[in-house]
C-alpha cells in the first residue's frame, strides 16, 4: 500500500457524498489521517465506513459544519489541531448547483446562495487553513473550481460566477504564499458522474435523463461522463509532495473539453 501521506492530516469540505467521498476513500488508501467535514451526518458515517475499509490505520475524525457560517470554519480548523496539531492538506470542496434559468430569471435569493456556499464557503476556510499553514511553514491546498469556473456553460449564474471566484482566489492567494511554503491549486472538473450531476440532469429534462446526459456529453472529445476515482487521483498527486513545484494552477478534468473552447 502507498503511503504518500502518512502522519499527514488532511482536511476534506463537502466528504459526505460526491467527489469529497472519494477524495477521502483515495487519500485514506494513500496514508492519511483525515478531518471529514459535511452539514450531512448520515452522509459523514457512510465515508467513514468507507475511509476505514481502505485504510483500517489511519484516524478520521467527523466534524458537522456549515461551510458558510464562519465558527463553523473555525471549529473544523480547531478540531483538525486538536486531533494532529497541524493541517498538512485541505481539499477546500464543498459545493451546491443551485437552480439552472437564464440570468434575468435566476433570482437574488439563489444567486446569494449559490455563492454563500461555493465562494464565501472556499474563502472561509482558506482563511482559516492558511492563517494555519503560514505559521506551520508548509502546507498544500486544492480547491474545487469547475469548467464552470473556466468557461460561460449558460443557465448556471450564480454556479458560474462563483466558480470562477474561486479560479480568482486560488491564483490570488498562490501569489501570496508560495514564498511561506504553501502550495495553493484548483481542479475544474466536467461532467462527473455524481449526485449533484444527475440533479443537474433530472434540470435539464425530468422526463428522460439519460437523454439529457447523452446530449451532456457529446461534446466531450471522450463521449463519456467521468469517475469520482479519476478526480480523487488528481487531488491526490496535487497535494502531495510530486507536485512540489505546482503552485497557482487550475486543471481541468473534462475529458478534454476545455480544449474545443
């Protein structure tokens, strides 16, 4: 078994369900001990389960938080010192869709919401991870952006514009602590398969889904959705110590999509 990242304490936003799940099944496989965050507790239980089946040695502690209320932030930070004394990573993942309308139609109360969790969300918790990392000296943070963040993708307002918040905050701060040791990074995934993805698809055609995903599709040079497992690969290597000099990016993982843009 590998162990990239033992006695490593990684956080993980968003780890009840989706790309968080399998985030921390892959990084629990890799050695880490983890802090899995998530408003779901059901959810939070079921990673565990999943967690432990990988890795039986390593430690994962559950903390139930809000990602937009900012002492909830804190209490994930706090309990992350409290357990290892130091946050060695922090996949910065919790997201929401939110509804799809053209702009004229999206409304202020979901546009406010999408970005409460999405933008707000990923800001607090860099706050508080980084003011932890500086004084460590060494550190690593991914954030989940999306094609969304890089790209108009239409009908998704308040998706787009937080998305490409955080591309913006993730290059910011790279700026900013690349020289205090610390390694920032986004992803932008494309169409993986996940819960919020199928929602996204029952959106665009409640009738007939699977029709709505074969169209989502086609314009991908690779004519298929992607896997949870190929994007927790990805963060993997980018907090790890392979990508040492990888500092202030943004990669997608959409099948080459982004390349027809």
């Amino acid at each position: 078994m590998t162990q990239r990242f033992a006695d490593q304490a990684i956080i993980i936003t968003g780890a009840g369900s989706g790309l968080g799940q399998a985030v921390a099944e892959r990084l629990a496989s890799d050695g880490a001990n983890l802090v899995l965050v998530d408003m779901n507790p059901e959810g939070l239980e079921e990673t565990k389960e999943l967690v432990e089946q990988a890795n039986s040695e390593i430690k994962a502690e559950l903390v139930t938080a809000d990602v937009t209320k900012e002492d909830d932030v804190k209490k994930y930070v706090d309990a992350t010192i409290s357990a290892f004394g130091k946050i060695d990573g922090f996949f910065n993942n919790a997201g929401i869709e939110g509804k799809q309308n053209l702009t004229e139609d999206f409304g202020l109360d979901e546009f406010s919401k999408v970005i409460a969790v999405n933008l707000n969300g990923v800001f607090l918790g860099m706050q508080y991870v980084l003011k932890q990392m500086h004084k460590q000296g060494h550190g690593a943070v991914v954030n989940t952006a999306s094609v969304g963040g890089i790209r108009g993708v239409g009908n998704q307002s308040g998706y787009a514009a937080s998305k490409h918040g955080v591309v913006g905050l993730t290059r910011n701060s790279a700026r900013e602590y690349g020289e205090l040791g610390v390694r920032i990074n986004a992803i932008a995934p494309g169409a993986i398969m996940t819960a919020m993805v199928e929602n996204s698809l029952k959106q665009l055609d409640p009738d007939n889904p699977e029709e709505a995903g074969k169209q989502f599709v086609s314009a991908n040079p690779m004519k298929r959705f992607g896997k949870p497992e190929e994007v927790a690969g990805l963060v993997s290597f980018l907090l790890s110590e392979d990508a040492g000099f990888i500092n202030g990016t943004v990669i997608p993982v959409d099948g080459g999509q982004h390349a027809m843009y």
